[in-house]
C-alpha cells in the first residue's frame, strides 16, 4: 500500500511538473508572439505612412499562422494533460482517503475491541476476586458448621448414653412391673371367668323368668292387621277360637283374656309382613288346649291361614330361629322333631328320642 502510495505521489508530481513546463513554454512563446506582435504594431504605427506604399511580406503571415496553431495545439495537449493528471491525482487521493478511513475505521473496532477484551478481563478479574473471597468466606462457614456439628455429636452421644442407662434401667423396672401385671393378669382372667359364668348363669336365669312370666301367653302370627280396623283384637281372638276350636268354648264357655295387643306397638311402614298379636289368658289351661289343638292343625280366619305359637323371650326365640333349617329337614326325612323347653332340638329315630 505505501509503494503504491509512493508512484502515484511521484506520478502526480511528474504530471505537475511537466504541465507547470508546458505552461512556461506557451507563456514564453506567447510573449515572444505578443513582443513580435507589439514590434510590429509599433512598426505599423510609426510606419503609418509606408504601409500604404509597402505590402506584408508573405512568410510572416504563413508564420503567424502557423505559430497560432501551433499554440492552440500545444494550449490544448497542456490542458489535456493537465486535466488527466489532476484526474488521476484525485482519484488517488480519494483512494487513499477511503483506504485511511478503512484503516481509521479498522483500528477503532481494533482498539473498541481490545478496550472492551480488557473491560471483560477486569470484569472477570473482580468475579475472581469476589468468588475467592465468596469461597474463602464458604470454607470458613463449613469449618465452623463441622466444628459445631462435631460439638453438637458430642453431646447428642452423651446423652444418647445417658438416655439408654435410663432405659435399661426402666426396662428392668417394666420387666418387674411386667411380671405383677401378668399374674394381676391371671388373677384378673380368672375373676372374669367366673363372671362371665355368673353372667351366663344369670342370663339363663333371667331368660326362663322371662319366659316362664309369658306361658300365659299366647303369639299369633300372619294375622292381617286389616281386621284391627272393624274389630278389636280379642273380639278377633275370640272368632279365631269359636272358628277352629268351638269345643274349647263349650267346655270352658267364654274364653277370659287379660291383655292382647300387637308387638311391635308400633308399625314400620317398610315391613310388608303383619305384627304379631300377643295374648295373655287369664286361664294357662284354656291357653295349653289352644296351643294344643293349634299343633294339630292349621288355623284359619276368613280364608287366612294364621299361625299359633307359645310366647317366649326374644331370645329364646333367637335361639329357636336358628333350629328352623335343621328342623324342616328333619321333618322332609321323617324324624318327627321337636324343639322342647327352652331350646333343645329332639327327632324320633329307630324307636328312640335322640
């Protein structure tokens, strides 16, 4: 780049040079033509007079006009000349010029670059710095954290240790307060036992009260609760009884009842299965002949098969409930079996009462 700055500059000065020389030579000969012409003014002038008696040499005009074209023809190679040398000067100038301004433009990104690579060193350096120092400041934290993790270990095992003699020492007293339970335990066993024997004995007892307060009693089943709407339930009774065993009231005449009444006393409107009519009766003889003849056949009222039972505890009839599969098999094979008081299954096998 700088040798080619260097011929243009020496071409562009050769070119100055040469036009300056053309330039003097035009100027000297047009003085020289302007110094022959003014001579020969001169002469004309003060030879006014003779110019009218003596003729212009011919060879002096031919010379002047080929001195003007000879001029004109110089004055116009010079500015030639001149004009491409000025040319080429300024182009190289502008060449130069741009290429400064790309070199100018090129060492600005250069230096912009090279401020702001030592922007990011010093930038990185102070995050160096700062993480040092952030690492410096984490190990002394962690040195401080184990030194009191260690301390606190320390006293976590010692108590630790103390804790187990404690519970080895409490172990030992549980083992012996252990040992009390179970045999308060057994003792204890053994108290409910007998209880629970006094409790059943109890409850066996209560039960036959129970049902020994309702033998007078008489339970009706499958009875339609419709009839309870025209008549009372003992005038029912009664038609029951004259309708399936008037026999009992020619002996005995009217049957006495004490109390009758439905059980529940109150209707659940789910069931579709009427309550049953319990019936107490004054007489428990006239009660057993009904039970009796209920045995031997099937009551009816108004076209309605209605059954006749003995009245008994709720849980005596739980109990007597449980018999009913074992009981109608028994009586599909032929075995003729009963449930006697309170609720003790029998069946007739081979001429004997198992």
């Amino acid at each position: 780049m700088r040798g080619a700055r260097a011929q243009t500059n020496t071409g562009s000065k050769e070119g100055v040079n040469m036009s300056k020389q053309q330039k003097k030579k035009s100027k000297i000969t047009i003085d020289r033509f302007c110094t022959g012409s003014d001579l020969r003014a001169n002469g004309t002038e003060e030879n006014g007079s003779s110019n009218d008696k003596s003729a212009i040499p011919v060879n002096w005009i031919q010379a002047l006009e080929e001195l003007k074209i000879q001029f004109k023809t110089q004055l116009r190679e010079a500015e030639d000349h001149w004009g491409k040398n000025l040319k080429t000067m300024i182009s190289h100038l502008e060449i130069e010029a741009l290429e400064l301004k790309q070199e100018n433009c090129v060492l600005k990104a250069k230096i912009n670059q090279l401020d702001n690579e030592a922007k990011e060193m010093k930038d990185e350096a102070k995050k160096m710095k700062d993480e040092a120092m952030e690492m410096r400041d984490e190990l002394k934290r962690m040195k401080d954290n184990l030194q009191k993790k260690s301390d606190q270990k320390e006293k976590n095992d010692q108590k630790a240790k103390d804790e187990i003699l404690s519970l080895r020492t409490r172990i030992q007293q549980l083992e012996l307060s252990d040992l009390t339970r179970q045999q308060d335990t057994i003792k204890q066993n053994q108290k409910n036992e007998k209880i629970e024997e006094n409790m059943k004995h109890l409850i066996h007892k209560t039960e036959d009260l129970e049902n020994r307060l309702r033998r007078d009693n008489l339970r009706t089943i499958s009875l339609p609760e419709d009839h309870d709407k025209r008549k009372s339930l003992d005038i029912i009774l009664q038609e029951i009884i004259q309708e399936n065993c008037p026999d009992i009231l020619e002996q005995e005449g009217k049957v006495e009842i004490e109390r009758i009444h439905r059980s529940p006393p109150i209707l659940n409107p789910q069931l579709t299965t009427p309550r049953n009519v319990i019936a107490k009766f004054k007489n428990y003889q006239t009660k057993e002949k009904i039970l009796q003849a209920s045995k031997k056949k099937s009551f009816r009222y108004h076209g309605t098969t209605v059954r006749i039972t003995q009245d008994m505890a709720a849980s005596t009839l739980k109990y007597r409930k449980a018999w009913n599969m074992i009981f109608w098999k028994a009586r599909e094979l032929g075995l003729q079996p009963r449930i006697n008081y309170p609720t003790k299954l029998t069946i007739f096998l081979q001429g004997k009462v198992w």
